[in-house]
C-alpha cells in the first residue's frame, strides 16, 4: 500500500514534469497530509482526543474542493463533495473545456474511484463496461451518463454523469418516516417505465434496486440511478465474465435467486426489490425486521399483492414493476358504501369551493373597477401631457424622418451597386469554371480518342495480348470510379471524381451567431475562424460513401488486420449489414486501410485533407449545411431530439444508417452530414490561423496527438452537423460514432 509519501513523490513527478501547476500540487499534497494524519498523530500522541475534527471528507484518495482531474485534454474542477464510501466518491465538478463527444452543461457528477479498486486491469475494463453500458441508457427517468476517464495525477478513474439537484428517497423516509400509498406508487411509476426501457431495449437488469438509487430532482422529477451492476440477459443463458459478480446489490433487496451462479437474469430480480422498498416506504422497515408490520395503508387484497412481490419464488411474483404497481392499485376495491360517501363529500366541498368562488370573484370584480377608475383618470391626465409633447415635436420628427429617408435611399443604392458588381464578379468566375470544366473534358475526350485510335492501330497491325496482372478501372453510370485488385479478387470503394476550384472555408458570422444561440460553446465557434479563401489546386476521386462494414471486412480478411481499439467493429452495440459505415476504427487504422488499398489497386489513395472534406461536403453551397440553414431527419442521421434554426424535431435512432439511405449532396457524396464522424489528414489547430491556402493537409504545429474529425454523427445533435464544423479526437482512440472516407489522386 502507498504511503503519504509515496503519493507526494508521485504527485511531485508530475509537477516536474508540466503535468500540475504548482498551485494544483500544494492542493493535492496538502489533502494527501489531512487523510494521513489526525491532529493526534502530527502531535505524537498515542490517541486521538474525543473532539478532535476528523479528516476532511474526500482527502483520503487526494481531493480537495477547488482542484483541477482529468487529463490535460479533459478537465474538471471539483466544486463539492456530494456522496463518499467505500466504493469511492461522487463529486460536484464544472466542466472546463466540454469535450467533443460530450453536449450536456457545465455542471457534471463525477464518481470516482479509489486507485486500489481499479489496480488490476479487469477491474478498469468493468468500469469502462459500465460506462459504455449505461452511456446507451437514453431515458429520461434513468441519470445520463456521458463518458469515462483517469486522471492521471492520482491513477484514479471516474465516470462522468448529469448532475441532479434534489434528494434520494433515503432522505425522504429519514425526514417523513412514512409516506402514504398514492405518493409511494406515484414516485415509483417513473421507475417502473425506466426498468421496462432497460429490459426492453437492452435486454438490462438493474439488480440493486433501493431508496438510496431513486432520486428526486427540485423540479419533481424522478431518476433512477446505478446501472453499474446491471446485468444483460443473453441469448445463451450466460453472463460475460467481466459483469458483476451475482452477489452484487445491496442485503434486505437481493432477491434469493440473485446468488445462484449461471442464472439468466430477469426482471423479477427487479421486482422483489421494489416490493421490499414500498413495505420500506410505507412502514420504515424492512419486511421480516424487528417492528416490522402490515402496512395500515394497505388493504388485505392489497398486502397479498405486495407479499408477492417478496416472494422467494420468482414465479409467484408479477412478470414486472409496472405489473406489481397496477396489481396494488386494482386490489383497492372501495366497497359502494364508502364510494357513496366519497362522492357526497365531493359534492359538499364542490358547493362550498363554488360559493367561495363567486364570493372572491365579487370582491375581485369590484377592486377592479375602482383600481379602472384611478386608472382611467391617469390615463386622461398623461394623454393630454403626451398631445403636448407629441405638437412640441411635430416639427422636429418630421425632418427627422426626411434626413433618414434620404440616408437610406443613399445606403439602398450603395448596396444595389455592390451587389451588381458582386452579381458581375460572381458570373465571370462561373463562367471561368464554366470554361475550365469544358476544357478538361474536351482534353479526357480528345485523350480517349487518341487512345482507342493507338489501340485500333495497334491492332489492325497486329494482335496484342493484354497485359497479365494489370486490370482496366470501371465507371458506372454518374462518373462513379472503382478501381479493380491487382489480383482480380474485387475492387475499391466507389469514388466521385471531384473537379479543382475554389471556396470560403469556415464559417461566417452570421452562422457563428445561431450556432451560439443554438447552444454551442465560444472555444468550438473560434476553431471555425478567420474565414478564407482556399484553392483545391488538383481534381481528385473521394468516397461515395464512408469506409463501409463490407469493404473493410475484405481489408481484416487480406491483411490480418488485429482489433486493438475500445469497440468491436463487428459488434458496436447497434444492428449493422455491410452497407453501414463502419465504426471502432483509430486515425493510425484508418492509416493502414489507405495503405493496403494503395498495394490492391495500384493506386495512390489517401484520407482526404480538412480542406478537401469542406469543399467536398459544401458541394458549392455557402450555408451552414448542404442542404440549406437548417437540416431534419429526413435528410442526415443524428439525434432529432434536438432541432437547429427552428429545424422541426426528428427522429433519433440510436445507432448507425446504411450509408446509402439518404439522398446525396449537389455532387454525389451520401453521409457528409451525420451517421459519423469521418478522420481526415489534419493535425487540431485552435484556429485557422498559418492554414495551407492550397487544399494540403495542415500537419505542422497543433495538437500532434489528436486529429480532425468532420461531420457529426448519429449520437450527436444537429449544431455538430455543420459543414463548417471542426472536432478533434486521439488519434490512438477508437469509438461507436467515429468511422472514415478515403480520397484517391489523379
């Protein structure tokens, strides 16, 4: 085990080498000192006084309120000290730079974990299992959880979630004791709809079901929280060896099959949990606990109902919360005498809250015309004072409207000569490209003839056998390229021949303004900018679509290409044929598939530059997306919870298209907005500032150890979408949004 001085020698390391700022060290240090020490100790005593403070609640792994975690790419300011046990800490934290796979708010949670608890690598992949698991949980009554990290100050990992204000229902029955039975049923239908989502779309068991995983927000809404231990039903009857251990949940709410090794999982486990928690609710102890009783809330019918929920039988309890809750509430059963009574009292305080009424309207009804009185009288006053006024600078107003009529007519024909000249200048670069286009394709033209006439020369004088090994590239229909293997075995992706020109890239002001209102962060709308003219000096072939599931299966197959990233491209979490794009791919794998295709083909391709992707993607469009300033589900795959510039809200599917689903862009390219994020050459610049004019890739200077990604992905909400839009990412990490597109030379 570690001693105080061992982690300060460790924190001192990393001072040294430009990892902490002073301040940042003496911080942790001192924190380190308060959780070793106690007051007696510092002194040489051999015990502790009886009112000697204790250590301050979190030091004990190293963290104080007010320190920076998280790697130098990600960091969080802890702000307070929410929950702390053995299992770790939960931390109020403001999120200092939002990452790029992140759109949530400042304010996070931060659960974190002691080193010792994740020292051993099948303990750290748990976590990142838990993570990744619950990060899929999109409902509004479970708690988000986003992504997961290490800080490597204290070698800590900590999973990053929303942040709730309120009180778990632990609190609750510690201030109340007791709670009535429409109010606990009322609290746990919410609940009830949060385990059918995860059963149901997920196949998940929550398995530590209690007061202290249910919280309620100020606003009233209900959370359900720790899907860490949760276990998946599979199809063969088995768990994973990395889910938690059958055992795991919490003692009095652990259902006795819980501990039968091998068992398939299934939402009775649930079930006896939550019937074990409303007996809880409504007495204040545990079923079977001393001082346990017959809820008196409840009916006879009622109480055999929730003596089943807690059945050890799991086939005498109800298949499912939201079975057990309705179950409760039928068994009610007023008899007619006391629904009699019932609706009589009804009608008397129905009388009375009338007679109320009409009594309150009458007084109401007379302040009002009294308080219209007073009114009336000052609006007479202030309108003869306004007439006044209004004579008094009649005149004045009256030039005033003259000189600005005659400004604005000077402005309005400003502004038609420029756009006339703009209109002139626009026309001459057309009809530049116009002329250009024309002559390059007379050239092709001229150059084919030339060719099939050597051909047919060629063979009138004599027969020429073709030459072995050396295929003839094919071009479907719509100037679409595919380039044939040496060995005969297939051919390359289908490529769209781009033609050179020249564009803006990035984005205008204009555009940066409702993107910011859209809920974009300042530091992300800078990397858009200065806006500049870029010339695509060469025509180049790009990908229809993005590296598809097909196409890269016969690259793992030809080359042994070996898994080494966090997602398993063959099983991302979401269903996929080989048309979809694939997902889990590293910038440096990305790398090795362009390589491989190059030796196939005989052909030079290559992932395309930052520039290249922008022109291609705008496709001669100047808006914020190709498609125009706003964009729908109809027309990209991403999450249509969300809407941009008064865009109608949409789908969100959870997971990848087929890259052909939606209609392509002006030149041919399907996917340039959504589905994935798309690697490119580039190296993350914070601007555009020293940025190639020429359409190379940008790869001096920056971030060396993170790459550009462009296009936004299914995950992802429809301000990411924009063709202007820049990310970064690690370029050794890989993830279930980030796929790629390849770029071949002419």
């Amino acid at each position: 085990m570690q001693t105080a001085i061992d982690k300060i020698r460790e924190l001192r390391a990393l001072h040294e080498d430009g990892l902490l700022s002073r301040q940042e060290f003496d911080l942790r240090k001192n924190a380190i000192l308060d959780a070793a020490y106690t007051p007696a100790e510092r002194a040489g005593e051999s015990c502790v006084e009886a009112d000697a403070p204790p250590a301050r609640p979190g030091t004990e792994i190293g963290l104080m309120a007010g320190q920076e975690i998280g790697p130098q790419t990600r960091r969080y300011r802890l702000e307070r000290l929410i929950a702390h046990g053995g299992m770790g800490q939960v931390w109020q934290a403001t999120d200092l730079a939002t990452h790029a796979e992140l759109g949530h708010s400042a304010q996070v949670a931060l659960k974190i974990l002691p080193p010792h608890l994740t020292q051993a690598a099948s303990h750290a992949k748990l976590l990142i299992q838990e993570a990744t698991r619950a990060r899929r949980l999109a409902h509004e009554h479970i708690v988000r959880v986003y992504e997961w990290a290490q800080d490597p100050a204290t070698s800590s990992y900590f999973i990053i979630m929303e942040y709730l204000e309120g009180e778990d229902l632990d609190a609750v029955l510690a201030r109340e004791s007791r709670l009535p039975l429409d109010r606990v049923l009322a609290l746990l239908d919410p609940v009830a709809d949060a385990l059918d989502y995860a059963w149901g779309k997920h196949r998940l068991v929550h398995r530590d079901i209690k007061p202290g995983n249910v919280f309620v927000t100020r606003k009233g809404e209900v959370k359900l929280l720790d899907f860490g231990i949760a276990a998946r039903a599979r199809a063969s009857g088995a768990m994973s060896p990395l889910d938690a251990p059958a055992t795991s949940g919490t003692a009095g709410y652990r259902a006795p099959e819980a501990a039968l090794e091998g068992r398939v999982p299934e939402p009775t486990l649930d079930v006896f949990a939550v019937a074990v928690m409303i007996h809880q609710l409504l007495t204040g102890v545990l079923p079977g606990a001393p001082g346990g009783q017959v809820p008196e809330t409840l009916g006879a019918r009622q109480w055999e109902v929730l003596r089943g929920g807690f059945a050890s039988d799991p086939a005498q309890r109800p298949a499912t919360v939201h079975a057990l809750l309705d179950a409760i509430r039928a068994a009610a059963g007023p008899s007619a005498e006391e629904l009699a009574a019932q609706e009589a009292a009804r009608r008397v305080e129905q009388e009375k809250e009338a007679r109320e009424l009409a009594a309150r309207r009458q007084r109401e009804a007379e302040a009002a015309a009294a308080a219209q009185a007073r009114l009336d009288e000052q609006r007479r006053v202030q309108l003869r004072e306004q007439q006044r006024r209004e004579r008094a600078a009649a005149e004045e107003a009256r030039l005033a409207r003259k000189e600005l009529l005659r400004q604005q007519l000077l402005a309005k024909r400003d502004e038609e000569v420029a756009k006339a000249q703009a209109a002139k200048e626009e026309a001459a670069r057309k009809a530049a490209q116009a002329r250009a286009a024309a002559a390059y394709i007379a050239q092709q033209k001229k150059a084919r003839e030339e060719e099939t006439a050597r051909a047919a020369a060629q063979a009138a004088s004599a027969p020429v056998e073709p030459t072995p090994g050396v295929p003839t590239p094919t071009v479907d229909a719509g100037a679409i390229l595919r380039d044939p293997f040496l060995d005969g075995g297939g051919s390359g992706p289908a490529m769209v021949l781009i033609e050179a020109g020249r564009f803006e890239m990035g984005s205008p002001e204009h555009e940066r303004r409702i993107a910011m209102a859209a809920g974009s962060q300042k530091n992300w709308i800078g990397r858009e900018t200065p806006q500049h003219w870029v010339s695509i000096e060469r025509p180049f072939a790009m990908g229809r679509y993005p590296v598809t599931v097909g196409e890269w299966r016969a690259f793992v197959q030809a080359s042994g290409w070996q898994q080494h990233g966090e997602v398993n491209w063959e099983s991302p979490g979401f269903p996929q044929t080989d048309m979809h794009p694939v997902v889990g791919v590293t910038w440096f794998d990305a790398l090795q598939y362009v390589a491989w295709l190059s030796e196939a083909t005989g052909k030079r391709y290559r992932l395309p530059s930052e520039a290249e992707w922008e022109y291609a993607c705008r496709a001669g469009s100047k808006t914020a997306f190709n498609v125009g300033d706003t964009i729908s589900t109809e027309q990209a795959n991403f999450d249509g919870s969300f809407t941009y510039n008064g865009g109608p809200r949409g789908e969100f599917r959870h997971g990848t298209t087929p890259a052909d689903l939606f209609a392509p862009n002006a030149w041919g390219l399907h996917d340039m907005h959504g589905n994935v994020w798309e690697w490119v050459q580039d190296v993350v610049h914070d601007n555009y500032e020293g940025a190639p004019q020429d359409g190379s890739a940008w790869e001096l200077g920056g971030d060396q150890v993170r790459r550009i990604l462009r296009g936004g992905s299914w995950l992802y909400n429809p301000r990411y979408l924009r063709s202007a839009l820049r990310n970064g990412f690690s370029a050794v990490l890989s993830n279930d949004i980030v796929g790629f597109r390849v770029v071949r030379a002419l």
